[in-house]
C-alpha cells in the first residue's frame, strides 16, 4: 500500500512537472512568436504596408523615446508597440516629461508628445504618434546624410544665431531637432548658392539685396532650388517688387488688422489664425498660428508657369491698412479687405499637353512684371519659366524667438521646411478610426430578443435543470 501510494505522488509530481514545464515553453513561444490579429473594420490597429516595408527594412537597432503627458501615454504605448511588433530592431521608452524633466531637456523636447527617434548618433523627432509622423520619422532617420538648410545673412535678415528676442536661435534648434543642418550663407561672398544646399531661408532682409544675391537666388530658384522667403512691413521696396517679378506674387505693403485676435486675447495687429486653406503644407494641421505686424501678399490671379496656393488665410473681419502714417487702425478708404492672404506655396506647373504652338503675347507694358520677364529673356538671360518651389510669408516675427514657441507657430515653420524638401521617398497615410455603425433594433426584433433572452431561454434552463434533478433522484 505504501509502494502504491508513492508511486500516486510521485506520478502526480511528474504530471505537474510536465504541466508547468508544458505552460513555461508555450509561455515564452508566446512571448517570442506571438501573434495579433486585427478584426475592426477600417483595420485601425494595424499599420499600413509602407509602414511594415519600412520596419523590415531596418538596417540596424532603431530607438524611440516618447515624451506624452500622463493622458495620452496609453495611446503612444499602443501605438509604438505595434511598430516593435513588425520589427525587433525598433524598441521604445516611454518617459515622463514631468517627472523627468532632466531627460526631456537632454532630449530637447519641446512640447508634450514628441518622439526621438535615436539611431546611432543620428536622431530626429517627431511632434505626435501618428502612423504617418512616425514612419517619415524613420525615413529621414534612414537617410545616410543630413539636409542642408542655409539661411541668407549680410542684408540685414533675422540672424540665424540669436537667441534674443528677434533673432531665430530657437528656430535654427527647431530644423536641428527634425534631422537638418542648418549653415548661414552670406552670398555677397560667395556668389552662388551651394550645391548641397535642399532649401534656402531669406529671413525679412531690412537692406535691399544687392544684385549678386538676388541673381544667385533666382538662378537657384529658375534651377530647381527651393525658398523659403520672408517679409514684412518694413521690408523695402524693392525686395517686395522683386516678389512680383519673380513668384508672381506681390507685397503691396501695409500691416494687416485682424479685430478677430483681440476678441480672443491678442492684439488687433497680431493675427491668430486657426483655420487654414487646402494645401500641402497644412494637411491635419489644427494648431493655432500668431502672426506679429503682418504684411498682406497678391497672388497673380492668372500665374503664368506656375501654381500659386494659399496656405495662410486671415479671418473675413480683417483688413490691411495701406496708410502706415494713419493712427486709426479702423477700416478706412483704400485700406485692403480680408480676408488677408498671409503665406503662398508657388510651384511649377505642370507642362501644357497641347500640340499647336502657343499664339504669340501682345507687347506688354513697360514697367510691369511680364516686361520685366520678357526682357530677361529676350536678352539671352535665364529663362524665367521655374523649375523650383517657393514658400513666401508676409511675416518674420512668427519664427523669432519672442513668438516661435507660441502654440503651433513651430510646427508650421518646420512643416513648410519640410515641405520644401521632401525628397519623395516620404509616405501620406491617412488616419483610420471605426466607422459610426449603430445597431439599431425594430419593433419586431425588439420583441423576439426579449421573448428569447426573458422568458424562452429560462423556460429551457429550467426544463433541462429540472429534468437532471429529477432523474438523478430516481437513481
């Protein structure tokens, strides 16, 4: 009896032995080999399949450190692990701002939500958790060298190096963050725009540019270079014409009053822009913009060789006052109505499909901007038809120090660069949520779940109990 009942322990103690060992093996095949499946709809929670290229094509360890505020942790956890789960080589920390405040000054961190991507000593950052964000994120990560982005000096623009109040120090750190290198250029110099150069800042010159440099520019320009250009108020005369003669695009001149901003804190000649035109730069872009002693810009209703599209609009109440001498800020005879286009994205047009040879122009008048294309290239210059792109901003001030780190004025700095060199290897990936699909019970249904669920599927529970007991009684 007593070789009998060890025998019964000891194959018990084998059996749970098999067993734990059994649930560790299935445990950590789990762990290592585990599999998701995505059963809503739109497939919200799985990502897109340029996002999984990118992911198993990663040449080496990829880390993400995220900076969500307490809220929205959760999400960015969610989200970053289904990008780990795709690919071993990317791993993830999330870190609270607050309670780590050393680590998100190390990180440069700037706002709450924003991703370091760190691979090697190469690191660039992204401002949420999007699908979209993040894999261009990685792509710009990917990218063997950095991106040149020079900053004109010698004529008086915003300096490049200045953290006092009108310098844009914090803007240069803003580009450095997203992956570019960020160098002056003093073209009164050199005379040409570097070749490694994928856009160039003209940051409100107070000076008239000298006609090396404006040369330079519109050789890179016409060449397929990319601007980004700046003016304001004050700028002079002539640099503002030059706008016209070259993107089809005036500066008047004038100070744009917006009534809107001081119903919502600010000052009639601040405007606060929250919503904003259809364009390229501004796609799911919500963040409100504050635009300081801002000047009004006149596309060409009719560009001749390219495509002129608004990005930033003032409110319907505004208006542009024409007489800077005038103390009254209200609307007055002459003064431009809003709404009051603040920033332009001007890009080539697409060649015309047409066989026939286009009909000869009239003559055009002297003085004005055809005459002054007309002339450079009958004599022999470049001709004036532009193979680049340019971003123009009637405003300086929203990328100086004193106003860049207002709500979203970084964001839509970093995006217009952005824009301006994409090298086409970037991917556009909508958001994708549940669709609103409501159950909606009839009449009829109504009753059938109610006789079903409140009185026939009981009235089965308690024939069937009763039966058992009943027969297990007669045993």
């Amino acid at each position: 009896m007593k070789r009998r009942n060890t025998l019964l322990t000891t194959n018990a103690l084998v059996s749970a032995a098999l067993v734990a060992a059994l649930l560790i093996a299935l445990n950590y095949l789990a762990t290592v080999h585990h599999a998701r499946w995505d059963l809503t709809a739109t497939r919200e929670h799985s990502l897109s399949p340029q996002t999984i290229s990118v992911l198993r094509s990663l040449p080496g360890p990829v880390q993400a450190v995220a900076f969500p505020n307490g809220d929205a942790a959760s999400s960015y956890r969610q989200m970053l692990a289904t990008y780990q789960y795709y690919s071993k080589n990317f791993q993830y920390r999330i870190v609270d701002p607050d309670r780590n405040p050393t680590e998100a000054q190390r990180y440069k961190i700037a706002s709450y939500g924003q991703i370091v991507l760190n691979r090697g000593r190469a690191s660039y950052t992204v401002d949420s958790d999007t699908e979209e964000q993040l894999t261009n994120g990685l792509l710009h990560l990917l990218q063997t060298t950095k991106k040149v982005v020079y900053a004109l000096q010698g004529e008086g623009e915003v300096p490049l190096d200045d953290f006092t109040r009108n310098g844009m120090g914090n803007a240069k750190e803003a580009l450095t963050s997203k992956g570019f290198d960020v160098k002056t250029l003093f073209l009164v110099q050199t005379g040409r725009v570097p070749d490694d150069a994928a856009a160039v800042i003209v940051a409100a010159p107070t000076r008239e540019l000298v006609a090396q440099a404006r040369d330079a520019v519109e050789r890179y320009y016409r060449s397929g270079g990319k601007l980004l250009i700046l003016v304001d108020p004050q700028t002079p005369q002539d640099t503002r014409s030059w706008l016209g003669t070259t993107f089809q695009v005036d500066a008047p001149g004038g100070l744009v009053i917006d009534p809107v901003s001081r119903l919502m804190g600010g000052d009639f000649a601040v405007p606060i822009v929250t919503q904003y035109p259809y364009n390229d730069i501004t796609q799911n872009f919500n963040l409100a913009t504050a635009f300081p002693v801002s000047t009004p810009l006149v596309p060409n209703p009719k560009p001749a060789g390219v495509t002129i599209t608004p990005v930033v609009k003032t409110s319907d109440a505004s208006y542009a006052k024409t007489n800077l001498e005038s103390k009254n800020v209200r609307f007055e005879a002459g003064d431009l109505k809003g709404p009051i286009t603040l920033a332009v994205q001007v890009t080539p047009s697409p060649p015309a499909s047409s066989a026939s040879p286009a009909p000869a122009a009239p003559p055009a008048k002297p003085g004005t901007p055809a005459a002054a294309a007309a002339g450079t290239k009958a004599g022999g210059a470049v001709s004036p038809a532009s193979k680049g792109s340019a971003v123009i901003f009637g405003n300086s001030g929203f990328i100086r120090n004193s106003y860049i780190g207002l709500v979203g004025n970084r964001d839509l700095f970093t995006s217009a660069v952005a824009w301006l060199t994409q090298s086409g290897n970037l991917v556009s990936i909508a958001p994708r949520s549940s669709p609103f699909d409501p159950f909606i019970v009839g009449g009829n249904q109504a009753r059938y779940l109610f006789l079903g669920s409140v009185i026939v599927l009981p009235l089965v529970l308690l024939v069937i109990g009763g039966t058992v007991y009943f027969r297990r009684r007669s045993l």
